[in-house]
C-alpha cells in the first residue's frame, strides 16, 4: 500500500476550486506528517437508517481529525472499487478511501467497514462492528482505522471520568471523550473526590465524604456497587493504581502522622506505609513499569516534585522551582506531567522530559490550568481550566497545542481521569 503523507501548518476547511463540492479538512498541526484519507459517503439499504448513516460518518471523521493523524477529504458521493472512479478519487490527492454500509438486525446496529488502496482498487481492510448504540459502534470502527495504520488504536472509545458540582454537590461522572453521553456515578449529596480508573476500565476508586470522614471506596465503571475500601480514621486520598491493579498508592493519615504515601494490597486489604517523617507525601503515581513513583512533598519547604523506587527508596528531587502539585506519568513512560505556579500566580501544565532531565510549559496563563491526565495513548492530555472564569474540561495535544473544551456542562469540573478505551 502506497502512503503519501503532508505536512499542515494551519487549521483549513476550504472548498476545491477545482473539483467542486469537495471538502478538505487539515487539521490543526504545528509540524508533522499527515496522511490523507478520502471518505466515501456512508450507505444503507434502508431509507430508515439513511440519517443513521451520516451520522455515523460524521463521528468517524471527527474521530480521525482529532488523532490529528490524517488530512480528511469528503467528495460528497460514494466510492465504487473500478478504475474510472479511482480515477476520479486520486485526483483529490486521496491515498486511501474510507467505506460504509449500515444496516440493522435484531434492534442492533450493524456497520460494515472497508478501506481501499485506491491506486490498486485494492481492499486492504474489512470488518463488522455492532452495538445497540451508533457513536459507539462509530468509535469502534474509527480505533480500528487507527490501528491499521499505526498498530494501536485510536482512543475514540475511551471516555473521561471526573468530579461535577452541578447538583451542588460534588459527585462523579463520566463522558465520552468527544464530550457525549454525560452519565452521573455517584448520588449521595456529598463530597466525592479524585476518581480514577482501574488500568482494565473495570473499576472506579475515589474519596468520599459521606460518613463525615475522607475515606477511600471503589464501584464499578458504571457506578454501581459502591464500597468502601480503606476506612482509617483521618486521610484516605488521592490513590492511584498500580499498572498490574493489584495495588493502590495513596496518602494516609494513619495515628495522626502528617500526610504519607501508603501502598494498599487491593486483594488483602492491607497497607505498607512508603514515606515517613513531618513532611506532607501527596499525589503518589506509578510508572508504567511499575518500579518507580513520583509524588509531591514539602520536604524541601515548598512542594515539589520527587521520585522514588517503588520501596519508597532512592528518592530524588525533579527541578521544578515553583509550587507543584498533580504529577502523573505518561503510559509510554517518557514523561510526566504537573502543574505548576507561574509567576502571575497561577497554575499552569508542565511536561516533564524524563530522557532531556528538563521540563517545558504546555499552557500559559489562560486562567488557572490544572490537574492533567494523559490519554490511554500518551498523545493527549487532558486538564481542568478556569480560563472562562469556572472549572471546566478541556484536552490538548502532549505538544500543549490545539487546546479546546470538550463540552459546555454546568457547574465546575475538577480532578479528570482518562479512562482505557472501551472493547
């Protein structure tokens, strides 16, 4: 298969002076290699499912503008596997097209999906996705066109799980990573805190204040079977799973000690405490590996950031300078994100750089600018700003570009977990 990648510099949609009715969409990039997929207009047999169908098409390009891995030409019509109409396509400066077909059977949607080396009227991919709903079976197909060109897939099916106050309580929710499908996971008119998701989307363990204490549960992805899982008396904050689940890093006020990162046993209910002394241990994350953590303490006088061996042995210092707080590492191990004070005294996203031994600014004073959390994928990141004067979700490129709200929800959002992507 021939790929012919460009480089954007510019967000554009524009129409082909030339070939008329064609649009092209280039999607925001500082620097870069895109590769240019046409989309044939999705098709169904069924009158009924025809608003299904563009639907669908529509999600499935988002979809690929946001991986910010192709350029996405839509003619407008229908792609026909014969040499005239590819032909007709390569003339857009198509590589590979995007196809189809959307039928339902037994109350499910059943989408066919195929793309085509158009220089060789060669399929090179095909396969069926089905579900009960059509973003989500869109997502489905989208991830795979990722993973045929990449080896992984894309992150459309994930979603973002993250505290809301629009009740006028603090509960938990998730949505869709494109902003839809808003479900709310607690309900008990208290205050929830810091969600975050197993490594296999499985289960939920967050801080809640409903017995009057800061205590530690867990539920399920969708809410249900909340329990309580660490009870001491003082803090139970800010945990953080292990990569193989198994284990939780969280801060603990055991016997009125000051603030110490504790490793909890998932399976026998036990704690190891890893810190110890006056300081305040905060915001412990594992690397993907497993062997290491960074955490925020005040050892130094100010927090800052540290990392340890997972024995909570082998501590050393990040050169931050400034205020820190909310460190977490990226699934490719690379780097870690945090915030940080800047000098207008506002928070502001940094991306440590573990291989340079150096950090540099993502996000520059639009407001407040807090909390990040990468992508299952290590490519985005997502982060809480008050840049329109109260707390809201918003994504970005690791790069700090293409920085926009995922959706408009009432209330303030706070603390956001992206989770895995859904199977």
């Amino acid at each position: 298969m021939k790929n012919i990648f460009c480089k954007g510099i510019l967000v554009i949609v524009l129409m082909n002076p030339i070939f008329c009715g064609i649009d092209v969409y280039i999607q925001a990039i500082k620097t870069g290699q895109r590769i240019d997929v046409g989309i044939s207009k999705f098709v169904t047999k069924d009158v009924k499912l025809t608003k299904v169908a563009s639907d669908i098409q529509q999600v499935v390009k988002n979809d690929l503008l946001f991986t910010r891995l192709f350029n996405v030409i839509e003619p407008g019509w229908q792609y026909l596997p014969n040499k005239i109409v590819s032909e007709r396509w390569q003339k857009y400066g198509i590589d590979v097209v995007i196809c189809a077909e959307i039928t339902q059977e037994g109350g499910k949607y059943i989408l066919e999906g195929i793309m085509y080396d158009i220089a060789n009227i060669e399929k090179i991919y095909q396969e069926k996705f089905v579900g009960n709903d059509i973003r989500y079976v869109s997502h489905l197909f989208s991830d795979h066109i990722v993973r045929v060109f990449t080896g992984e897939y894309g992150i459309a099916t994930t979603q973002i799980v993250f505290v809301n106050d629009m009740t006028g309580n603090k509960e938990i929710y998730k949505i869709d990573y494109d902003g839809y499908n808003l479900q709310q996971l607690t309900n008990n008119k208290s205050i929830n805190i810091y969600p975050r998701v197993s490594p296999d989307g499985k289960k939920i363990v967050y801080t809640s204040y409903c017995d009057r204490n800061p205590d530690l549960y867990i539920m399920d992805s969708d809410g249900k079977n909340q329990q309580p899982l660490s009870v001491t008396q003082g803090l139970n904050v800010t945990a953080n799973w292990s990569p193989d689940a198994t284990q939780l890093i969280l801060t603990m006020t055991k016997a009125k000690h000051a603030p110490n990162l504790y490793i909890f046993d998932i399976n026998t209910k036990t704690t190891k405490r890893l810190t110890f002394g006056g300081q305040v241990d905060i915001s412990g994350y594992f690397s993907p590996n497993g062997r290491e953590i960074v955490f925020v303490s005040n050892r130094s006088g100010l927090p800052q950031l540290y990392i340890a061996s997972v024995d909570g042995s082998n501590v050393r210092r990040l050169p931050t300078s400034e205020y820190s707080s909310s460190p977490v590492w990226s699934p490719k191990g690379d780097k870690i994100a945090f915030t940080m004070r800047t000098d207008k005294g506002l928070f502001d996203i940094f991306l440590y750089d573990i291989a340079k031994g150096d950090y540099y600014r993502l996000t520059y004073s639009e407001g407040s600018n807090e909390s990040p959390f990468f992508s299952p994928d290590g490519r985005f990141i997502v982060f809480v700003s008050n840049r329109n004067h109260r707390w809201e979700l918003y994504t970005m490129f690791i790069d700090g570009s293409n920085q926009r709200r995922i959706t408009e929800l009432k209330g303030n959002s706070f603390t956001p977990c992206w989770a895995p992507r859904r199977i």
